[in-house]
C-alpha cells in the first residue's frame, strides 16, 4: 500500500539553526500539507500547497518557515533559524483533493535545544 | 475560521462497554470529518471518516454520526477492547483555501480489562 514517508525520523538541532524536514508524498496525489504537533497538544495545520504554490498557511507560519517542492517527488519544509519552541513532532500529509482521506507521514521529532 | 471542539478529554471504559465521543464544528462549508486514533509516538491514523451528505456511517465496531444541522458528529465504539486505549481526535475540513484539516483536542480512552 503507498505512504508518505518523511525523513529524518528524529532531528536534535541548535537553537539558531536551519532544518530542513523531508517528505516523500503518495506519488498521485496533488495536495500536500505539513502539520505540526506539540507533545501532548492535537494537530495544528502549518500549510498546505497545491500546484505548486502555497495554498493556504497559518499564524505559526511565519517568515522563518517555508516550503518547497524541488522535484516531482519530494516535499520540504525548511525553518530557518529554530526556536526552542519549535520543538514539535511535524507531520507530512498528502491527498488526492477536497474531502478525500489525508494520509500521514510517520513524522520527523525536532528537538531544539 | 473553523473551530472544532471535542469531548471528553478523557474517557474511561470497562472492556466491553459502549464509548462516546462528541465534536462541533462552526464552518458550514465543511464537508468531511474525519477520524483519526493516535497511539503514543505515532502517526495519527484513519478509522473512519463520513461526508456530509450522509447522515451515519459504519464500520464494524465503529459508528460515526453527524447532524449538519446542529454542526456536531460523533464517534460510537462498541464492545471495547484493550487495544482501543488511544488518543482520538476528530477533524473537519476547510475546503476554502487548501481543505485543510481543523483537529479537535483529542480524547484519551483508557479501556480498562
């Protein structure tokens, strides 16, 4: 059965340090997201990208992340300059359009100490 | 927005008992809701999902409801067992913008043997 695979399964960074999280969606599907989830809390939506462009974000979104698709495969999302607050376990997820099931990445742990 | 509450926050069972778990939403555009069962560290995962032009759905020992009307839907599991212990979330969709999911707080279910 395909799945979103996401890369790396856990990451230790520096405070002030870029990460970049990687996601490899089920190849027919055409929206992409990444959520984020706080251990403990639910899942909070960070963005979704169709078409190659960001399609919607949220306020946690800000300026120091930002997604990208470089190639037909793979799914990025990049935070510039971590915070500990950053510290979360991020999701990747893929589906085909509106209100079809969302699939979920395994997820990458970010701690930053 | 879309804001999606979820009760209870925690909920104990007898194996072999009925569990209830009850979600509003407040965006009349939604039109899907699902649910997902997260075991600890895990990704969350799908058991049952229900579109808005139906009224109930069900899965084996697993029901969903949604009353448009009032904006809430719920979860019915049957006949417990151990292995349902998890946390659950409800989630509806925001198709304006990217159909992003809106999660609810969760809810522990402890099923006790």
């Amino acid at each position: 059965e395909p799945e979103v695979t996401q890369t790396p399964s856990h990451q230790v960074t520096q405070m002030g340090q870029e990460v970049i999280l990687r996601c490899v969606p089920i190849s027919n599907h055409l929206y992409f997201y990444w959520y984020r989830q706080i251990l403990g809390q639910k899942v909070e939506f960070l963005v979704s990208f169709y078409n190659n462009e960001i399609s919607e974000k949220s306020e946690i979104f800000d300026d120091q992340f930002s997604v990208e698709r470089p190639d037909g495969s793979n799914f990025t999302l990049k935070i510039r300059s971590t915070k500990l607050e950053d510290s979360a376990m991020y999701f990747c997820a893929s589906n085909t359009g509106e209100n079809t099931e969302a699939f979920f990445g395994q997820g990458t742990r970010l701690t930053v100490v | 927005g879309e804001n999606v509450e979820q009760h209870p926050s925690t909920l104990s069972v007898q194996e072999g008992d009925s569990a209830v778990i009850k979600c509003t939403y407040s965006d009349s555009a939604s039109n899907y809701f699902p649910w997902y069962k997260q075991e600890l560290g895990k990704r969350p995962q799908l058991i049952i999902d229900i579109r808005s032009n139906v009224g109930e759905k069900k899965d084996q020992r697993i029901a969903v409801t949604l009353n448009k009307t009032a904006k809430h839907f719920s979860l019915h599991i049957t006949e417990t067992q151990p292995e349902d212990s998890a946390v659950y979330f409800c989630a509806a969709n925001v198709p304006e913008y990217g159909n992003k999911l809106v999660f609810g707080a969760g809810t522990i279910l402890r099923v006790k043997s």
